[in-house]
C-alpha cells in the first residue's frame, strides 16, 4: 500500500561500511497533502543509529530531512547482509500543534485516525567502491599482453639460432651477451615503436 501523507525518499536506505568509522545517511520526507503531518521515526537497532530528528511536522507541501548516523562497526557481517530496518509513521494533525506535541500516543490506532507505516530497509555498500576499467583500457591491455608475447618469442627463436662459441665459459659469455641485447631490445620496443612519448 503506498503513502498517502508522506513521500519517502530513498525507499531503501544506502549505508557506505567501512570498518571502525561511522557514516552518515539522510532520508527526506514530503509532505503530498495540504495538511500538516507529524511523523516518528523507529529503528529495530535504536543502540547503533542516531536518528535527527526522531519526530516532527512536515508542513503542507513542504519537506523534512531526516540524518542517520551509523556507529563505526568494528566487524564486517558475512555478506554484507543488513537486518536493521526503519519504520517511519505518519498521521494528520491540527494547527497548533508543534513538535514538542508529539507523543507515541499520537500514532497509536483509533477510531477516525489514519496512521500510515513505511518501512525502510538499510543496504550496506563499500565507502569506497574500486573503480571500474573502461572498455577500451581493458582491449588495449588484452593487446599489450599478446605483443609483448609475440615480441618475447621472437626474441627466443632468434637466440636458438645463435651459433655459440666452444667451451662452457665461451657459451655462458655468449649467452649472457644475447641476454643483454634482448633486454635492450625490449626496451627500445616498448619505448619508441609500443608506447612512444
């Protein structure tokens, strides 16, 4: 059943975690009557969040801005799961009555009285998400890799064909010379013909 006194907006709400710091999230609330509406705010884990305010009047057509600190958590839930939820009552009230009128009896059921519910649902999601790579990043690294192992191998085959001279410390010489030139070249590709400045 949707609210016929009061539009709430987010309808879930986003918390960013982060481990030992709190964070902050807001929930507005509009008034869609030409009457004044009073609500009241209740949470099912009233130790871990600081709501401001807890109650008040929305005036006709007007809004309200509700803040909801999270205490720094000092463990992360397995999935990320969340139970914590809101409930958020509302009903019309008569001119003269201030926010210091409010009292749970208000939004208790009685005869002629309308009390609208909306619950709210809180989502954990990471403080600071990694940044996604963009599509043409992603190809030209896929190519990188494929060059640098065609280049790699073309290098190999051309050190097989070497002729290395006689002896074990001729050959390890001759090895290391090839080695050194191959490493030269490497650089030389992806400086100037790969990558050029």
């Amino acid at each position: 059943m949707s609210n016929t006194l009061l539009r709430i907006y987010p309808s879930e709400l986003k918390m960013p975690f982060e481990l030992r710091k709190s964070n902050t999230g807001c929930i507005e609330l509009v008034n869609k009557t030409d009457q004044r509406v009073a609500f009241k705010v209740k949470t099912t884990n009233p130790k871990k969040y600081a709501v401001r305010p807890t109650s008040g009047i929305v005036p006709p057509g007007g809004s309200c801005g509700i803040t909801i600190t999270m205490q720094a958590p000092k463990e992360i839930p397995q999935d990320y799961q969340c139970k914590d939820k809101f409930l958020i009552q509302s009903v019309i009230v008569q001119e003269g009555i201030t926010h210091k009128d409010i009292v749970p009896e208000m939004f208790g059921r009685a005869p002629g009285r309308v009390v609208e519910e909306f619950k709210l649902r809180v989502i954990y999601i990471p403080a600071n998400p990694p940044s996604p790579v963009p599509e043409g990043d992603e190809e030209e690294i896929a190519d990188m890799e494929v060059d640098h192992e065609v280049f790699r191998q073309s290098m190999i085959d051309a050190a097989s064909r070497q002729e290395y001279a006689s002896g074990p410390q001729a050959s390890h010489d001759k090895v290391t010379v090839c080695s050194t030139k191959n490493s030269i070249a490497m650089f030389l590709y992806l400086s100037v013909i790969k990558y050029p400045r």
